[in-house]
C-alpha cells in the first residue's frame, strides 16, 4: 500500500501560551497529523523547525511567520505551507486559535520546496477542524481515514497568494527595508535613500529588483498592505490604518487594499 493510501491523521488539542510541545507528532509515521494551539496575543514562538512540512492556519487571529527569506501575514482566510526542516517563527497579531497539519511533503510535490501563503477553501477549513477533532487511531475505510484523504486532496487545489515580504541579504538595503517596516508611513523617494545610502537611484532600484525580484516602490507597498492587515486584525480603525501607513486618506488606502484583496478593508475579516 502507498504512503499516500495509508494515510492517517493523528490529533491532539493543547491550550498554551508558551511554546508548544509538538514533537511527538511533527513527524512519522503518520503521513498527516493534526494540532489545535490556542494563544495570547502577542505571544511568539521561538525559533523552531520540523522534520515534516507543516501548513498553518488560525481560524481566529492573524499570525506572522518569518524566516530568514522573509515575512509572511496570515490572516483567518489564509494558511502558510512551511516546508520541513525551515527555521521560523510565529508571531500572534492579537489572540490566535492556529490549526495546523504536519504533512509528509511527498504527498504535496507542488509545495514541498517553497514557503508560500494559500488561499483556504471552507472545505479545507472544515476538514482541518475535523481532524483535530478526531482522536487516533484511524483504521483503512474509517471516516478518520477518509478526512486524511480529503484533506491531501484539497491542498493540491488551493491556490497560491502574494502575502510575502521577501528580506534582501544587502546591507544598504537591509536599512530600507527596517527602517520601512518600522515606520511604513515614511514616504522618502528613491532618490532620497539613494543619497543617504551615498549611491545613485539606479543602483537601489537594481539592489531591489536583485535582491527581492521587487521593486522599490512595490516592496514598500507590499510591506504597507501585510502591516494593514495586521492591524486590521487587532481592531484599528481603517482611518487610524491609513494614516499609520503613510495615505493621503482612507479612500486612497481602500483602492490600494480592494485592488489587493477585491474587498474593502471593512469587509475583509467578515
């Protein structure tokens, strides 16, 4: 019998806020197992990695995970594949109920490799809940057996999504993009941190591109929209948002979301 035609899934509920102790069941021999963490806000999970891929998803809360490549939001309606062995963190945008699933990234060929942020399907979502809820062990034919099947192929078919903030390796960069994160309102041109960076605006422009496969401008849009989000989830106002990030008004920040997302601020967590 093949790996993908054994599969079971393995659950276990914990309610922490300190790091969860997850390795008896982030690897083998169960090809798909399931976890539920409740957190408190703010809380981070130190950095950590996993022998089996692991796909993470919060059915309340926004989580941001980073790695050494970069930074990824994650809001409700959104899960990040994390390939095994990657070295991560997550951080709770206000309080998070995550459920996740440590997968053998053999039975996802298409995402083994890539950290890539995918669009949860409400079957997913209730597959994911039914998981967890179901305790081991699931004998071939049971319903246990069947969700582990169902859950497999649903994630072949979720699609990928643009929430990455990719981090460059370049120190003059490094200081654009800390000091962008820190204050996304700063609306400094090119031209301006190419002369403080004492270089000309071709040479940053050429550092982005190289560096983040962005250009500046849209580096710094997409580190203003993943900070929207986050504080979209912990209850700002879309007014207070806009200003924050550095809009002329909330109707200029609104276009820039909707174009994004194809939904207003306000409706994007309903």
């Amino acid at each position: 019998m093949s790996c993908e035609n054994r599969a079971i899934i393995f659950a276990k509920r914990t309610s922490a806020v300190a790091h969860p102790h997850f390795r008896a069941y982030d690897h083998g021999p169960a090809p798909v197992t399931a976890l539920a963490t409740d957190y408190v806000a703010g809380h981070i999970t130190p950095a950590h990695e996993h022998p089996y891929a692991q796909l993470i998803y919060a059915v309340h809360g926004v989580m941001i995970v980073s790695t050494q490549h970069g930074q990824w939001v994650v809001p409700p309606t959104r899960a990040i594949w994390m390939p095994p062995q990657t070295q991560h963190t997550v951080r709770m945008a206000g309080r998070v109920q995550m459920r996740s699933a440590f997968v053998d990234p053999g039975l996802a060929p298409h995402l083994a490799g890539d950290c890539v942020v995918l669009a949860v399907s409400p079957l997913m979502r209730e597959l994911l809940l039914a998981a967890v809820a179901l305790p081991p062990p699931h004998a071939p034919g049971s319903r246990g057996d069947h969700i582990a099947h169902l859950l497999l192929d649903e994630l072949r078919t979720l699609p990928a999504l643009a929430l990455h903030l990719p981090q460059p390796r370049d120190a003059r960069l490094q200081r654009i993009c800390e000091r962008l994160q820190a204050a996304p309102d700063d609306n400094s041109t090119v031209a301006q941190w190419a002369a403080r960076l004492h270089v000309d605006a071709k040479t940053v422009q050429r550092l982005f591109a190289r560096e983040t496969g962005m250009s500046f401008a849209r580096w710094r849009q997409q580190a203003r929209l993943l900070a929207a989000l986050e504080r979209l989830a912990r209850g700002d106002r879309i007014l207070d948002t806009a200003l924050a990030l550095g809009y002329a008004s909330p109707g200029a920040f609104a276009t820039m979301f909707r174009r994004q997302f194809g939904v207003a601020p306000s409706a994007y967590f309903r």
